[in-house]
C-alpha cells in the first residue's frame, strides 16, 4: 500500500447517520459541518474504528475490516476534541521529541517537554495534542474542531501548520468544523450533515 492512499467511506451508518459514501484524496481536507448532535463525532470514531458501524471503510485497498484496530488507529489517526494524556509530563506522550521548529509553529519551546500535564492549559493541550498526532506520521487524520479552544490569532497559526503539513504529507484529512471563516480558509470540500445525510455545500457558504 502506498504511503498516499485515498480514504473511501462506502455506505457507512452510524447512530441517526445512514449510509454515508464520501471520498477524501490525498492531501485533501474534507470539512464536515451540522448541528450539535447531528453525528460529526460518531462519524469520526467509526472511521476511526473506535464505534461499531455498519458499512466500511477503505484506505486504498485495505478494508478497515481486515486491519486489527490498534494497527488501523496508527494509520487512521483521530484527534479528539478533548486529547488523552496519561502521563505526568509532555515529554512522555512522544515517542520521539519534536524538532524545534515544529514545537515553535505552535508557541512552544523545547522546555515545553518537561512540563507538567496537571499545568496545561485546555489550548495548550489542544496543540500539543494535534503536534503528537502529527509526530506520529499516520497516513489519515480525523480532526474535531482542532481549533476550538484557541484564540483567533493562535488558531490561524494552527490551521496554517496543520494545511501545510496535510498538503506535503499527501494525509487524507476529515475536519470537523463549525466556523464558516475557518472552512473556507482550510477546505478542499465541504459537507453539511442534514437529517442523517451528508449534503454538499460550497467552502465559503452563507
């Protein structure tokens, strides 16, 4: 399988959500929008193989079906709203440190490492959760609302990072979002959910 493989979810339901086909390309970024509680999320979690669901969901020509899931996650990468950490620093959550520009991108310094997690702000985790996903090299990212709890000035910084990386690394990429500014800023394509369906709407809508 090559390194820049297509995402293709083929009549995939889940919760009040029916039978979603949707193709994201490479290096592309697919914005999901919709009401709260219309299924962004559940959406997410079943492409990322953490919901049972009914249809599938392809890499290439792999077949989430075929692929344990510890081993689809490493590929299919989610970023929660809300990142998981489970150690008392930063550092510990890297499998390898980051480069220092990468760590600058996003406001932070080396000594950033050595932080406490108990410390961090709700933003701060947000980032250097994004920037642990990113370190790990997957092959799809599942963004929801990567950007929510930061201010406007840090959150164009994050978009700028995150499109330029999803662009060079060719990374398939859904991204749920709610702010139309920030949609017709990042997306390739935009997708509205409306009563379980995923309807077409243009990047910079009204």
């Amino acid at each position: 399988m090559s390194l820049t493989e297509s995402l293709r979810l083929a009549g995939v339901g889940i919760g009040a959500l029916n039978n979603i086909d949707l193709e994201v390309l490479p290096g592309e970024i697919v914005c999901l929008s919709g009401a709260s509680g219309s299924g962004k999320s559940r959406l997410l979690r079943a492409v990322a193989d953490l919901e049972p669901h009914e249809g599938e969901v392809w890499l290439g020509d792999q077949a989430q079906a075929q692929v344990p899931g510890h081993a689809w996650r490493r590929r299919v990468m989610l970023v929660p709203a809300e990142s998981h950490w489970w150690a008392e620093t930063v550092k510990q959550h890297f499998a390898d440190e980051p480069a220092d520009v990468e760590l600058q991108a996003l406001g932070f310094t080396r000594e950033t490492l050595s932080w406490q997690v108990g410390r961090l702000s709700t933003g701060e985790k947000q980032r250097l959760g994004l920037l642990r996903a990113v370190s790990r090299e997957p092959q799809v990212l599942l963004l929801d609302e990567p950007t929510a709890n930061l201010d406007d000035a840090t959150s164009a910084c994050v978009e700028a990072w995150l499109s330029e990386r999803i662009r060079s690394r060719g990374w398939p990429t859904l991204w749920v979002a709610h702010d139309r500014r920030q949609i017709s800023r990042v997306a390739s394509r935009h997708w509205r959910i409306v009563s379980g369906r995923l309807e077409e709407a243009e990047v910079a809508w009204a």
